[in-house]
C-alpha cells in the first residue's frame, strides 16, 4: 500500500513480542528513503506542546512533497584555480554548511543564492577502495543555464519555514529558514493555508504528493484524547498510513479499555472476547464492551459474563462479517 503511493485514512494494528521491539522501525528503513516516515514513541513531557500537537507533527512529517521548478542556476565542478570572487557572506555560509570541497559537483541559484552540493565528480570513483560518497558526472553546456530542481520536503518542514518567514518564498529559501529551534506550536491556521498552497502546487502540476507512513510504538499509552484526535486526523485528505504498535496483548488492552469504561468482565469473558478480536477486529471487541455491559446490568448483573458477549455478538456483525454477507446476498440488493 505504501509503495503503491496511496493516501491514508488507514491504521494498522501491530502486535509484536518484546524481542521485536524494533522491528517495525527496521521495516520502515527498508522502504528507501523515496517514502517518508516518521516515529513516535509515545513518551512526551512537556508544558509548552500539547500532546496532540505532537502527533500532528508526526503525522505532517510522514506526508512529504515533491516539488519542481524551473531556476537559473550556476553549476559544474569546484576545481583549483587563481581567480578569487567576491561572495556573498550568506553563499560563502553556504558553501561552509554544505562542506564543499575540490571536485565536489554543486550548484548556486542565481536569484536566492541558495548552494546544493549534489555530490562528488565520478572522476574521483577511484580515489578510495572503500567510500561511502555519492558520485555524479560532470554536469554538460554552460554554468550559467536553466535548471529543473526537484526538492523533497514535508509538511512539517514547510510548518516549520512558514511560521518563521523571512528571505524569499520559494521552496528551497524556505528550507534555509529552519536553522532557528522551533520552541512554541505552529497553528492549526497555518497548517490550513499551507494545505492550500500544496493543492494548488498539485493541481498546477508544480508539485506530487508522496505519502508516507507513521508508526506509532507502545501506543497502549495513549490516553482517550490522543484516540479521539487520531481518528479526527486519520479522516482527514492529508493523513499517512499509520501503524500501531504494542507489545501488550490483545487480553490485556481489553481490560484497560473496560478498566477505563469503568466495566466489570471475567476471565473467562475477558479471554472469549479477545478470541472475537483476533477474528474480527480489536476495534470490534472493544464496540461489544458497552452493548454487553447494558445486557449484563438488564439481567440484574453488575459483571459481564460470556452469555452477554455471545448475544451482542450475534447481533452486531464485524466488518470483515458484514462485507461476506453482502458478497453472498449481493442478489438480493439492487446494484
């Protein structure tokens, strides 16, 4: 799904043994890093982010953007030589920043000034048995010429830039703009006309939408707030594939669930209904509490025993059930 570039709207739930407590970052690395992604441990402490900002940014870091533009720009190889220009301090800043040295194949934008290095001169390939380098060839025609540039961002990373704006306005003056820590939210507001600006950059042809994936790990902790923001969020146009992560069972986040509904289950109920998870849908065991809970207290009890998950159960079909049963009635319904 995520290599087929499809947007979101998803979460997957993922349960591992402890053993495997990174494995899901590992597989997130073997996408290539044409995908972006973003991890979340849910551990955050802080009184100045709310926790659901947060998630949001996590959630806007996995959503990248792939943007073209057209620019005069000047570039070759930088080579040994006895003529001295006079730079910019912002280009010469640059130049620092980017660690260019002899024979490194870099370009500088004519009207921004902005420096890229994209790499060494393949006629360095042989320098060294063992490197680690990105080697390219030497750029053909003029130094001074037109260039199509094909950045890669997020939208946190225009977030970022735009709520401290200065310089120009095209993309990569924007990302030279995220040198200073971000300490206060950027707001919803803002999040909103950058959405925008990024569907009229896709609707132009400027720009491709590449959306990515977050995983959440030890999402157990997440309190009813952060659900209820996930589910609003995951709803939305612009939302990534998420992937849940926990290594509790699913036995023991249906005790929390109930502990935190402020329902009594047994054992015996607690383990029938996580049978009916692994079959169905943790989020279909979890929809039974409440229905099996009126059952239990309309028979005069205060617990819920298996004979109530059993009744509610026959009554409300799970996703996966529903879809079968339309399959095999489908001539029934008027198509």
């Amino acid at each position: 799904m995520i290599r087929q570039k499809k947007m979101a709207g998803r979460a997957a739930p993922c349960g591992r043994p402890a053993q495997e407590d990174r494995a899901g970052p590992r597989h997130l690395a073997e996408l290539g890093s044409k995908f972006p992604s973003a991890q979340c441990w849910i551990r955050m402490y802080s009184t100045e982010v709310k926790k659901t900002e947060v998630l949001m940014e996590n959630f806007r870091r996995a959503i990248g953007l792939r943007i073209k533009e057209n620019k005069e720009v000047y570039e070759g190889e930088t080579v040994k030589g006895t003529k001295q220009l006079k730079l910019d301090p912002t280009i010469y800043d640059a130049l620092i920043k980017e660690k260019v040295a002899v024979g490194d194949v870099i370009y500088i934008e004519a009207n921004s000034g902005a420096v890229k290095r994209v790499g060494r001169c393949d006629a360095f390939a042989t320098e060294f048995d063992l490197e680690a380098e990105e080697y390219v060839p030497i750029p053909k025609g003029e130094v001074h010429k037109k260039k199509e540039i094909v950045q890669d961002v997020t939208l946190h990373d225009l977030d970022a830039a735009n709520a401290r704006p200065q310089g120009g306005q095209d993309i990569l003056s924007l990302m030279g703009q995220m040198m200073k820590p971000r300490k206060t939210e950027i707001t919803e507001k803002l999040r909103q006309e950058i959405n925008k600006v990024v569907n009229r950059y896709i609707d132009e042809g400027i720009a491709e939408l590449v959306p990515g994936v977050l995983f959440i790990d030890e999402v157990h902790m997440l309190d009813i707030e952060c659900f209820s923001y996930l589910n609003r969020a995951l709803e939305s146009s612009l939302a990534p594939i998420v992937i849940f992560a926990t290594n509790r069972g699913i036995c023991n986040i249906l005790a929390i669930r109930a502990q935190v509904e402020e329902i009594e289950i047994d054992e015996e109920s607690l383990a029938f209904l996580g049978e009916i998870g692994q079959r169905a849908s943790l989020r279909h065991a979890i929809q039974l509490l409440s229905p099996a809970s009126i059952v239990a207290k309309t028979n005069g009890r205060d617990k819920i025993c298996k004979a109530d998950l059993e009744e509610v159960n026959s009554l409300y079909l799970d996703a996966k059930s529903s879809a079968r049963l339309l399959q095999e009635q489908q001539e029934r319904y008027i198509s």
